[in-house]
C-alpha cells in the first residue's frame, strides 16, 4: 500500500511540474515581445536612415531585403532613381535602374542566375498587406510590362528583385499595386535631403524614350545597409524565374533567337 501511495505522489508531481512548465510556456510565448527588425542604413554625406520592416505583411520581400542587405549586396551602391515629392530608389548594382540580383548575392551555392519574388500586395492576391504608401514608407521596386500587353500583369506583379524606393510624399496610386514592407523611423530628414540633388534625364533618354527627369548628376551613395533581426532568422525567399522580355518579344514577332546568332 505504502509503495503504490508513493507512485501516486510522484505521478502527481510530475503532472504538476508538466502543467506548470506548459503554463510558463505559454505564458513566455504570449508575453515575449518579439520585435520587427531593424535595417540601419548608411549615406555617404548624408547620414543614417534606419527603418522598421514588417514580415507579417510582407514575409517573402522582408525576407529577400533582410538577406541581401546582411550579405553586404547594397553596400556601395547607389539611389539611382530620385523623383521629387514622390520617392528616392536604389538597390540596383548597375545603377541603370536595369539590374536586378543573382542567387549568388542570396546564398553561397547560387550562381549568376537573376530571380525575382512574389508581389505581396492587394492585387496580386495577399489581402493582409495594406500598408499605405504614405511618406517614408519603403516599398519594393518592380517592372510594367502592362504597357507592352495587358496579358502580361502577373509577370509584372512579380518582377522585383532587389531595388527598393522610400517615398517622400504620400501617392494612394500606389497602394494596392506594389509591396509595402517597412517604414522609416529614423532619419526621414535625410531621405529628404537626398530628394533635393541635383537630378537630370537619362544619357539614353532619346533613344529608350524615358524622358523622365529622376537621374542624379551625383548618385548618393549607400555606404552599408544591415538588418538586426533581434536573433529572428527569416530564411531565404521564395524566388521565382524573372520575366525575360527579350525572348518574350521574339516569339510575338515569330523570330528564333538562335537564327540571330547564326
């Protein structure tokens, strides 16, 4: 009788030390703050612009931009891309507004090989982003090749890569229609500063067509962007195989591109 009284006392204890370290780990759970991560962004002349991201509304682009910037991707790089009242852009290795990232500048087994990713935004089918771009929200640059044909607005949708642009006035036009990921919560006089410099049309501009006067004379230089993920690893993304509007144009036109090379 003794020896099965004694079971029961253990057996009870134990059930009340598991329900006491489920307990606390709920209680951990619920009450641990867990914080957005933080990308503290360097300006050569200019200063420091630090910005709040937000993986629950956008975790694929969050995840890409959190992975390139650790990887040292953005450092040296350029805003190539100012349009004042509306948003400064960068994130582009051939600061032509062209470029775009590899898998390399991802990972250490990728290759040169560009990718694209996912448009987290209402259009494209993700409800829960409604972030609005107002000023110093940062949003992910993409491509529209609407303009070529109507059909081609998934291949628009989800074009980014690796350029970004922080707005510098609020445009609703925007919203719904691209990925809004994050927002400036330091520095947003510096984003400013850099609206003001001096910009001019693209050397090309006559023959692309692109009048747009958005080129810097001196583009501002992004001396180094980095993430604290507070110890959150938000892994690689999804990439996608990026729209090639060269072949593309081809087969409208039934030309073999191999012919060409003959």
């Amino acid at each position: 009788m003794k020896t099965k009284n004694i079971i029961w006392i253990i057996a009870l204890i134990l059930v009340i030390v598991l329900i006491a370290t489920l307990g606390y780990g709920y209680y951990k759970k619920a009450t641990m703050e867990v914080k957005n991560p933080i990308a503290t962004m360097e300006v050569e002349n200019f200063g420091t612009i630090k910005m709040e991201l937000y993986p629950e509304l956008a975790p694929q682009t969050v995840a890409n931009f959190v992975t390139l910037a650790n990887r040292g991707f953005y450092d040296g790089l350029t805003f190539h891309r100012i349009v004042k009242d509306f948003m400064i852009q960068g994130g582009d290795k051939e600061g032509t507004g062209q470029g775009s990232a590899t898998t390399a500048d991802l990972k250490d087994d990728g290759n040169e090989t560009k990718y694209s990713i996912k448009g987290e935004f209402i259009s494209n089918g993700v409800e829960k982003n409604k972030l609005k771009f107002e000023e110093g929200v940062v949003g992910m640059a993409r491509s529209d090749y609407t303009s070529y044909s109507p059909s081609l607005t998934e291949e628009s949708y989800n074009s980014g890569s690796s350029q970004f642009f922080i707005m510098t006035k609020e445009n609703s036009s925007l919203n719904g229609h691209y990925t809004s990921f994050g927002k400036v919560i330091e520095g947003l006089d510096i984003v400013h500063k850099i609206e003001q410099v001096e910009v001019k049309a693209a050397d090309n501009a006559q023959e692309s067509g692109n009048t747009e006067v958005s080129t810097p004379v001196n583009s501002p230089k992004i001396t180094s962007i980095k993430v604290d993920t507070y110890g959150v690893d938000y892994g690689l993304p999804d990439i996608l195989e990026p729209f090639d509007y060269t072949s593309w144009m081809y087969k409208q036109y039934g030309i073999d591109p191999s012919a060409l090379a003959q």
